[in-house]
C-alpha cells in the first residue's frame, strides 16, 4: 500500500491542544474537492498564531481504486493515507 502525506502539524509547547480532522471517504472525489477548500480555512482559523490549537486535515481513502488521491494531491497541506 502507497501513501502520500505531507508533515504533520509541527510540534508545540505542552499546552497546546493538538487535534487532526480525519475526513473518511469512499468514491467522493466531487464531494471532498467541494469539502477540503472549506475545512482547511476552519482548520487554518483554529491554529492562528497566539491559539493554543495546532491542527491539521487527515484524509482516509477507503477506496482500492484510491479515488481520492488526485483531489488531495491538489489541495497542499492535507495528508493522505
């Protein structure tokens, strides 16, 4: 099995709550092109500088045909398994 991922969210101080959105799908790639643009701007509002939030988008491709992958490819800083 393949993955592709891109890095974590970087380490932080022990007060900082670290949370990964995990996005499971299934043949959706019009559904998560729609879907990842949005999250990523939530994801990106909780983590700004000063919040004690760090987090970041897992997407989980239960697809064999691995129907997913384009649409993340396309989207940096959203890891992929």
């Amino acid at each position: 099995m393949t993955t592709m991922t891109t890095p974590a969210v970087p380490a932080a101080d022990p007060g900082t709550v670290r949370v990964t959105v995990g996005v499971p799908t299934y043949r959706r790639p019009d559904v998560l092109r729609a879907l990842l643009p949005l999250l990523l701007d939530q994801v990106r509002e909780v983590s700004t500088a000063g919040s004690r939030f760090r987090a970041d988008v897992l997407v989980v491709d239960n697809d064999p045909d691995r129907s997913a992958v384009d649409v993340v490819a396309a989207v940096p800083g959203i890891r992929y398994v």
